[in-house]
C-alpha cells in the first residue's frame, strides 16, 4: 500500500508540480528603519490575489506559496517595496524593513482611473496636496493651498468680494472641473466663492490632474480635474486647532476648526466629524475708506461615516452643511442701499453623498453605486450710490438685492474587474443642474437647466512588464436649457448635443527609476452660464453684468502631455524629479468682451472667440534626505495665444478697442517652494513660497476705455515655527507662529474711491500677514 502511494506521490510531482509545491508557508515580520512593527501594511505575491497584512506587532503569515517568487508590500507612509523569497523548508521566516515615503510618492489615489492605485503606477501625473502642506502654509481655506503644485495657480478677480478662481495650465477656473470625493456636485455657483468656503479641517487630500480629464469625468475638464477627498475614519482620534492672523498688523482673521475620528476595533464601521468656524475683519490697502478684503463669517461642518455588514461590502455616507457671510466696500456697518459700493453675499449649501461598494469573493471584480447633490441658496447685493445722491440713484440702489438658488446632483454605477495583470471599469453617469438668479433692479435673471447622461469605459492593458497602456473613452448626452435676461436684453440656449471623449495614455518604465508618460485628450464646454458670469462687480462706479451671447457654439479641446519622471533614493534620501509637456488646443473658446453701457450699466458678452493654444512645460524637484528635512520646488514655463488677435474690449470708437493675442492674467512664468524641517522631534520650521510672473491685466479707466496693463513679478515668502508638547499619552499640544508674505510683496497700484474698477487685481491675495496658534490633541 505503501509502495502504490509513492507511485501516486510521484505521478502527481511531475503533472502538478507548481500545485505540490505551493504547499509552503512563509512567516515574516514588517518594521520601519528604527525596528518598529508597521501595523496593516499589506503583503501581496506579485502577479496573484494571495496576500495578507500584518497585526498589531507587525507580523504576517502567507501560506500556499511557490518555492520563489516576489512579495509587493505597502503601507501608507512608507515606500512600496519589492522583495524576493526562497523557501527551502515547509516554514520559512523573513524581515522585511520599509523606508518612510517623506515625498508621498507611494500614495493611493483615485483621480487617473476613477479607482485606486500607487500614484507611481498610474498612467497619468497625479499631484496630491496633504494635511502636511496644509499645516506648512498656515492654509485655513483650500484655496491657500493649490498654487503648491506645478501648473496651478490661485488668483484673486475682486477687490470687494474677494472672488477667487483656480488656473490649471494657464486656463481660468471655468476649464477645470471640481469634484469632491471624486463627484461633480461643485457647480458654478459653488466655482465663484467655494475655494474659499471649503476649510482644510474637512480635506484628507486634494488630487490634482492637469490637462484632458474629460473621458472620465464629463464636461469642464479641459484643464483637467481638483478632486477634494474629504476626511475618512482611519483610526481613533481628534483635535482642535485654533488660528490667528493679523492682517498687515491691522485687521484680525481668526479662525477655530476641529476633526474627530471614531473607528470600531475591528474595522467594520467609523465615523468622521469635522468643523470650522472663521471671522475676518475686512481690510482697507490705501486708506480710501474702501475694502480690499472682505469682512467674512463661516461656519462649516460635516461628517463621514462607513459600515461593513462584511469584508466585501461597504457603504459609505458623507455631508457638509456650510453658513457664509462676505461684505466689501465701504462703510461696512451701514445698510448696502446706503453705502457707494457694497458686495454683500450670505451663501448657505448643503453637499451630501452616498456610495455602496460590492466585491466578488475573488477581490477581483467590484461594483459601485452612488448619488450626491449639492442644493445652495444665495442672498446677495451688488451695488450702491457710487457717490451720487440723485432720487435715481437711490432707488437703483436700494433694488439691487438678489437672490439665488441652485441645484446639482449626480448619480450613476461603476464596474470594475481587475484581471491578472489588466483592469476593465465602465459605467453609466446622470448629472444635472438648475441655477436661478435674479436682481429684479438691473433686471437680470438666469435661468437655467443642464442635464447630462454619460457612459465611460476604459480598458488598462499591461502590454509587457514596463508598458501599461489606458484606452478610454466617454459619451455624453447633453441637454442645455437657459434663458438669461439683462435690462431688455434677452437670450435663449437650447441645446441638445452629444459629444464622443476618447483618451489614451501610456505610462513606460524606462528603467527602474525612469517614467516616462505620455497621453492625448478630447474636451469639450457647452454653452452656459460659468462661474465668473454668476459674480457681479463694479467698475467706475457702474456694475458690470455678463451677458451670454447669441448662437454660441460649443467649445472642444484636443491635449496632449508628455512627461519624464525620475525617482531615486541615494542612500536614505528620497528624490523626484518630473519635467511635463503640455499643449492644448481650443477650438470655439468663449472669451468675454466688454461691450456697452445701458442705463449705468456695464455689459460684457460672451462669445466665440478665436482658435487659441496654451503650451509649455512643468517641472518639480523634491528631495528628502530624511523624514527631518524635505525640499520640494516647482514651476511653469508656458505660454497661451489665440491664432489671431481677440477683442476684449469694443469701445464706442473703433479706436478704443482693445485686442491681445496673448490670454489676460495669465503669466508666462509662476511656481512654488516647500521645505518642511524639523531639527528635533518636537520643533518644525516651515518655508514656503510662490511666484507670480508677470503677465497682462485689463484696467477699466473712469473715462469708460480700457488699457492692458503689463504688471511686475512677486515673490511672496512665508515662515512657519511650531513646537509641540507631549502633554501625556495620545495628547499632544503644538504651539505655531510665523508671518505670511514676510517681505510684503503685494501690489501698489490699487484704485481708489467709488469709480474704482474692482477686477484691477493681480498678485498675492494677502499682504504680510503675522499668525499664531494652538493645536491640540491625539495626532502625530
């Protein structure tokens, strides 16, 4: 009997030997640099869907594995590695040690392919913004933080309402779409005051992605996307912060925030709460008794919660409730009606989201369904007496008040199935939105509906070892219903279209060390109502309205990128370095030209404007010797041109119009600096910096003309000190000071008075601006 079973034995070796082998365990333990145990770093055998992670001591068991191969291990932190085995035994043992990842270059993200991967892995440039950044710049608000990022740059268009807007590549905010938790629920609406509502309190990360992001997330993504991942329940932990800044040694900005995190022991339910409280003094920069930042009030706070009925399934629920009041002008205390200049703005908005995730058993396939919607109402007055007191005057004034209400939502499913070496997502979107505005005095409305049904399908081929190719494309079906009124003015935009986005990307692993990416776009932008066309300002003591144009047509866009990154650790330090190309063509833009005055009024027309391109290259350097000191700079060379000269300004004689052939507010030069150090473990200096080059910026004249003006460059420079305490266990406390804009660069040539023009704004949003504070609670 004996004899036959080790005849059976041996038949079986030589048919299934890989199945006799597999028969090996193999145990091991993961630290850090300093032997400390990582806890819940996972294990994977590369090329399957074995794997494991490690518990409370760092220690892992993999069974049914080949006599050799290569472990992939992650932890968040810390750089993937791989790492080979052999097992000689039945039971072999292995320490595996991980270096720290002090540049995030080993960060999970969502942004290129709409599920998670290594950033390193994923087929296009992915920037990520952390609460590190955040902590570095003093940022209270996200919009303080983007220009941190090769590509972006955070301007300012109001000197009373202190409008803001993100430029990706050079293309103005209405080109990039905003996503929040990776849902394009952040409408226009929300694009003209929401980069500064937003606190950094409720932001895990912000994902960035330059340049054609439109196969994947629909219309507005010409530019690419900013998909702000609010804060998820990780581990048990909170804590309250509270900033202070004295702007120009003036006005006081203070603001109070706080996030707590509770998470079941094993894993299977948490939740998230976060909050922000903000009051700002507004601030006069030439003493004429007229603001240049606003007087504000907000009040935010959210939540996030999951729950796992099973290790396959998830539901996550996640909302914000925000409160925010904005004034500037003058005389700040009176009723608006009484004031000469008043932008007075009370925003309330709701954002709330659901998603349910389902695994096979195998990990390998997933499904997903969500919907989130946005619902905001707007009080607002835009107007004054611009230094008159004619009966006229006063009663213009006193029926500037407006309203606003808007409503967006998105809805829709996704599959993904993940093969051995390839992944497969599709799936089906529905979005809309309803904005109505009206200020009866001006008799100004916008009405209007969008709605859209898109299908997205991509397919990620791992053509060879160092190859990875992504194919996608998306259909959307797009319905445009508006009517928009100005004074006797009168438009209509009824359109019913769809438009084909196909993308390709390919990432190429040169070597071990160099990447090289590159990838093709196509965009498009329908005609509707943007963000700056729902901000009202004044110039020359008149408001300025934009009107939609008649019969416009809808913009598309063909992007190419191409980029090198090189990634390699010189003992234990870490370095990047990535140089991108980018070129974008525009075909139909909408450009805004100012055109005539009715009755006090300003118009400003949206039209078709000439074929135009925005071409250059990005680059970033980050370099961390060790998780004491890390230096990261950046920077954009580029420049944006229409193919023929543009008119911005149509002037009663043909002599006063105005053209350019370059963009307006758009440097050819701008980047950033980022060194975070921290001589001991308790104290952290912060150096940070952005420049601003110089670049063309309209200036509407109190005789009713317009000149280009070609401003100067600025370097603003920020420093940042802390120290923190261990007050006992799990209770830290950090004391934080520093000075924002230390040397003051900041622009001189402000208008003055009733007639100024508010849009004449350009460089750094703050003057010097000193800060201090207090954080304290269980954190790292």
């Amino acid at each position: 009997m004996v004899k036959y079973q080790y005849i059976l034995y041996l038949l079986l070796s030589i048919i299934f030997p890989v199945s006799l082998q597999a028969q090996t365990a193999l145990k091991g333990k993961i630290t850090d640099s300093k032997d400390q145990p990582i806890i819940h770093a996972t294990i994977l055998l590369e090329g399957t869907t074995i794997g494991t992670s490690t518990d409370n001591d760092g220690l892992f068991t993999l069974s049914k594995l080949p006599n050799k191969g290569n472990l992939i291990v992650r932890a968040v932190g810390y750089q993937t590695q791989k790492q080979p085995f052999q097992i000689n035994n039945k039971e072999e043992s292995i320490h595996i040690k991980l270096n720290e990842d002090n540049l995030n270059l080993n960060e999970v993200v969502v942004s290129a392919t709409r599920y998670g991967l290594d950033r390193r892995e994923a087929p296009v440039v992915v920037n990520v913004l952390s609460p590190k950044l955040f902590n570095a710049t003093q940022s209270v608000a996200m919009f303080e933080t983007l220009s941190y990022q090769p590509g972006v740059r955070v301007e300012n268009n109001c000197q009373n309402c202190g409008f803001s807007q993100v430029r990706l590549n050079g293309l103005e905010g209405a080109y990039s779409q905003i996503l929040i938790n990776s849902r394009s629920v952040f409408s226009a609406l929300n694009s003209v005051y929401g980069l500064d509502q937003i606190p950094t309190s409720m932001i895990d990360r912000i994902e960035v992605v330059r340049s054609g992001g439109s196969a994947l997330f629909g219309a507005n993504a010409i530019a690419g996307t900013i998909n702000i991942i609010t804060k998820d329940p990780v581990e048990n932990d909170w804590q309250i912060k509270s900033t202070n800044s004295l702007i120009d040694g003036k006005a006081w900005d203070n603001t109070v925030d706080f996030n707590t995190s509770f998470v079941e022991n094993d894993l299977m339910n948490g939740v998230t709460f976060y909050g922000m409280h903000r009051e700002r003094q507004p601030w006069d920069a030439n003493n004429d008794g007229f603001s240049e930042i606003t007087k504000l009030k907000n009040t935010t706070f959210g939540a996030k919660a999951f729950l796992k009925t099973s290790e396959y399934n998830k539901l996550t629920v996640d909302f914000s409730v925000l409160n925010e009041f904005r004034r500037g002008g003058d005389r700040i205390n009176l009723a608006p009606h009484f004031t000469d200049i008043t932008e007075q703005v009370q925003t309330n908005s709701f954002i709330g989201g659901i998603t349910y995730d389902q695994y096979s058993r195998d990990w390998k396939q997933k499904f997903s369904i969500y919907a989130s919607a946005q619902k905001s109402t707007r009080d607002s007055y835009y107007g004054g007496l611009a230094g008159q007191t004619t009966p006229q005057d006063s009663v213009i004034a006193a029926n500037s008040y407006g309203d606003t209400d808007d409503f967006a939502m998105v809805a829709g499913g996704q599959y993904t199935y993940n093969f051995e070496k390839d992944v497969f997502t599709a799936g089906l979107e529905y979005s809309g939105n309803r904005t109505k505005d009206q200020i009866p005095s001006y008799r100004r409305s916008i009405d209007q509906k969008n709605h859209s049904i898109g299908a997205y399908a991509q397919y990620e081929w791992k053509v060879i070892d160092q190859l990875k190719a992504l194919i996608g494309a998306r259909y959307d079906h797009s319905f445009i219903d508006g009517k928009y009124s100005l004074l006797d003015n009168h438009r209509v935009s009824d359109q019913n279209f769809g438009t084909l986005s196909p993308r390709f990307t390919i990432l190429y692993d040169i070597t071990s060390e160099l990447q090289f990416r590159g990838g093709y776009a196509r965009g498009f932008r329908a005609p509707q109502a943007f963000n700056e066309d729902m901000h009202v300002t004044s110039a020359g003591g008149q408001q300025v309205f934009v009107l939609m144009g008649e019969n416009l047509k809808t913009e598309y866009s063909n992007a190419y990128t191409g980029s090198f990154n090189y990634t390699r650790n010189f003992g234990s330090t870490q370095t990047s370095l990535l140089v991108e190309g980018f070129y974008t063509d525009l075909q139909n833009p909408f450009t805004t030209v100012r055109t005539s005055e009715e009755e006090n009024i300003i118009l400003e027309e949206m039209r078709n404007g000439s074929r135009s391109s925005v071409y250059g290259s990005n680059f970033e350097l980050s370099v961390a010797p060790s998780s004491a000191l890390s230096i990261q700079a950046g920077g954009t060379i580029q420049r944006s041109k229409y193919s023929e000269e543009q008119l911005i300004f149509e002037g009663e004689d043909p002599e006063d119009n105005v053209l350019t052939k370059k963009y307006v507010r758009t440097p050819d030069v701008y980047g950033y600096l980022n060194i975070n150090a921290k001589p001991t473990k308790q104290f952290a200096v912060d150096l940070t910096g952005v420049y601003t080059g110089k670049m063309l910026v309209p200036h509407y004249q109190p005789s009713g003309i317009m000149k280009i003006k070609d401003t100067r460059d600025f370097m603003e420079l920020n420093l940042r000190l802390g120290y923190t305490f261990a007050v006992k266990k799990d209770l830290n406390m950090e004391l934080f000071g520093g000075i924002q804009n230390m040397f003051n660069a900041f622009q001189k040539d402000f208008d003055s008075g009733a007639l100024r023009d508010n849009d004449y704004v350009y460089g750094p949003t703050k003057p010097r601006t000193f800060t201090f504070g207090v954080r304290i609670g269980h954190f790292h």
